[in-house]
C-alpha cells in the first residue's frame, strides 16, 4: 500500500476544493501508514473513521455548490459521493474477524484520485464557466 502525493495532475483549479482534497489525500495517507505498520483494528478504524467523516463534509459542501449553481449533471456525481462512502464504510475492520491488515490498494487507486480527476474536474470546470469565483468564497 503506498501514499499518494498530491500532483498537478489531481489539481482542479478551485482553491477550496483543492484544499478539501489535499486534506483528504493526507488523511488517507495516515490510514495507508497505520495498515502498514498493522496497527489494532480500533486505530485502524477510527483513522478510516475520520477520513470518512471529512470525506462526508466535502462531499455535502460540494453538493451544496451543485444545488446553488444548478449543476445539470449532480444526480450523477451525487451518487457517486455515495458509493465512495458505501466503499469505504466497507474497509472498516470487523472487531470480531481474525482480520487484521486493511485492504486498501484499490482504495488507493480508485477511491479518491479517481474521483477527483473525473466528476470533480468536470465540476469545477462547470463552476469556473458559471460563476466568476467559482463558488470559491461560499463556504
Ligand atoms: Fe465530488
Ligand atoms: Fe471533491
């Protein structure tokens, strides 16, 4: 399992977006290193647990920006926000399975960055046409 480094290419061009995602990539890698390092499933979970939650939040403030600016295709990405939670809700550790490691590779690699440089690109693509700030100065 490998952390991921934040790149121009994850780069979608709105400031607070891109910020959200820097934090979301950080607290990623902190559950990438406790998995490595076979940390107990209840430190495990509950760094999944908080990349969830800020995860939650980004997704609703996202969401929030779709509705004001009337984002033709948001019952799409919504529903992908939703999935992406229902994915990662999966890889908590069962405190009752001989399990003890967290599968994490596909997380890694579609879980977040794909996300980000697909429906979130296209997203604020759209912000940036619509809105001279991009939606930037309404959290
Ligand atoms: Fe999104
Ligand atoms: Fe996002």
């Amino acid at each position: 399992m490998k952390e991921i480094f934040w790149d121009g290419r994850l780069e979608t061009g709105h400031a607070v977006i891109d910020a959200d995602h820097k934090n979301l990539i950080h607290l990623y890698n902190q559950v990438v290193s406790v998995a490595n390092h076979q940390a107990g499933k209840l430190v495990c979970n509950n760094v999944l647990d908080r990349l969830i939650e800020h995860a939650k939040a980004h997704f609703e403030w996202e969401e929030r920006l779709m509705i004001e600016y009337a984002y033709p295709e948001k019952e799409q990405h919504i529903a992908q926000h939703e999935a992406l939670i229902r994915q990662a809700m999966n890889y908590r550790l069962d405190p009752g399975s001989s399990d003890s490691r967290m599968p994490l590779v596909e997380l890694s690699e579609h879980w977040l960055t794909h996300h980000m440089v697909t429906a979130d690109q296209q997203l604020t693509s759209y912000l940036a046409a619509v809105v001279p700030s991009g939606g930037a100065t309404d959290t």
